[in-house]
C-alpha cells in the first residue's frame, strides 16, 4: 500500500515537474496565448487545451531531433502531432519565439518555412512550396507578422516585419514590411512609413482595393450620366 502511494506521488511529481519544464521553456509563446487570445482565462487550461501550444510543443521536439541527425522519429514526431492537433508542422521549418496559432485547425507550414517572433497565424493557413526544386522553396515571415484564416503564402518569397495578410489572401510575391496585403493575387492595399506599435490582430477589417477601385469607375460612370443628362437637356432648350 506504501508502495503503490509512492508511485503515484512520485507520477504526479513527475507531471508537476513536466509542466513545470513546458511553462518556463515555452514562456513566450504561452504569454502570446494570453496576450493575443481574450478567451484565455487560466494558465491550466491554456497548457492542457490549447492545441496550437501543443504543436509547438511537438515541433520543438521533433526539430531537435532533426537538427541531430536522427532518422524517421522527427517525421513520426510530425505525423503525430498532426493527428492529435489538426496542425502539419514540418521538423525542418525554423520558427521564432512567441508564435501564436489560433484555433490552428489545417495550418500547414512547410519545410523550409523560417517564421521570426511574434508571428500569430488563424486556421486554414498555408506556408507552401511551389515546384518540386529542392533547396528553400517556402516562405520567410518576419516579426509580428499575422497571418488571416485561410491565407497562403506559397514558394520562397519574404513577408516583411509587421505585415498583415488578409484572410483567404494567396500571396506570390514578397511583401516589404509594414504592408496589408489582401485578395488573389495578393495585392499591397496599405503601406505604413513608420513602425506598427504592438500587433493588431483585425484581419477582418482589412481594405479591399478591388471594390475600391469598382467604387470609384462607378463614380466616374455616375458623373458623365449626369453630365450627359445634363447636355441634352442643354440641347433640347435651343
């Protein structure tokens, strides 16, 4: 009986000091699910529930053992987690502290993938390659980038620091910082001279410049309708 209570005190230290471990080595991205999810409420229940934490988790592990040069256990790594988060994380891809993924199910990042820190990226996202050339063929995001449902960002471009990508948005072509980029072809509808303070995760409400642009011909046709109105009218009273 004394036996078997220390063998579960000793299990339940065991798992104390594994979550003691995952806290201070995933510090950073554990302060992102607080700081840029308003529903995280509990330190317990962003460890235990939060499955874009625990991607990162598995991604670590498996990006050591790759870097180690230990064969088929970083992809088993991969495929597992896969299955358990919903979430295909390649051990090649290079990611920064701070990542933040949000819900995360069907996010795919690529191998040669090199996120910076800070980056927040929603559901349905894609870092994807273009070709079957090896060597760098993903994308390379910068700091405090976010990356809206849905959106893909495919071969090897760069996506500046503090960019916004509009969701479902399919980007080609690299994009300098400080830039919003919506539609597809992604498109560069903002452009900011100066630094973004803190990251602004409204990837809803970001400019759509076709129906700008629609907006305004609409205008101009409004215009010369009156104009012609107004010239036959002219032409009628001689």
């Amino acid at each position: 009986m004394i036996i078997a209570l220390y063998i579960i005190l000793g299990l339940i230290g065991l798992g104390l000091l594994k979550f003691l471990l995952i806290s201070i080595i995933f510090r950073h991205e554990i302060r992102a699910c607080f700081e840029r999810d308003p529903a995280a409420v509990s330190y317990w229940e962003v460890l235990l529930t939060y499955s874009g934490l625990h991607a990162i988790i598995f991604h670590r592990m498996a990006h050591a053992l790759l870097k180690m040069k230990i064969p088929f256990f970083p992809r088993f790594l991969s495929q597992l987690a896969r299955h358990i988060t919903g979430m295909e994380i390649h051990p090649g891809a290079k990611i920064g502290k701070g990542l933040f993924i949000d819900h995360g199910m069907g996010v795919v990042i690529g191998e040669t993938s090199v996120l910076g820190d800070n980056v927040t990226l929603f559901q349905g996202v894609s870092l994807g390659g273009t070709g079957k050339e090896r060597g760098k063929r993903h994308p390379t995001l910068g700091n405090n980038v976010v990356v809206g449902a849905g959106a893909k960002i495919l071969g090897n471009i760069t996506i500046g620091d503090n960019v916004q990508v509009g969701a479902n948005a399919v980007v080609i072509r690299s994009v300098p910082p400080d830039c919003t980029v919506v539609g597809i072809p992604g498109r560069i509808a903002k452009r900011k001279g100066e630094k973004v303070p803190g990251i602004s995760l409204d990837h809803t409400s970001l400019p759509d410049p076709l129906a700008e642009r629609l907006e305004e011909l609409q205008h101009h046709i409004d215009e010369m309708e009156r104009e012609l109105i107004r010239w036959r009218k002219s032409k009628g009273g001689e």
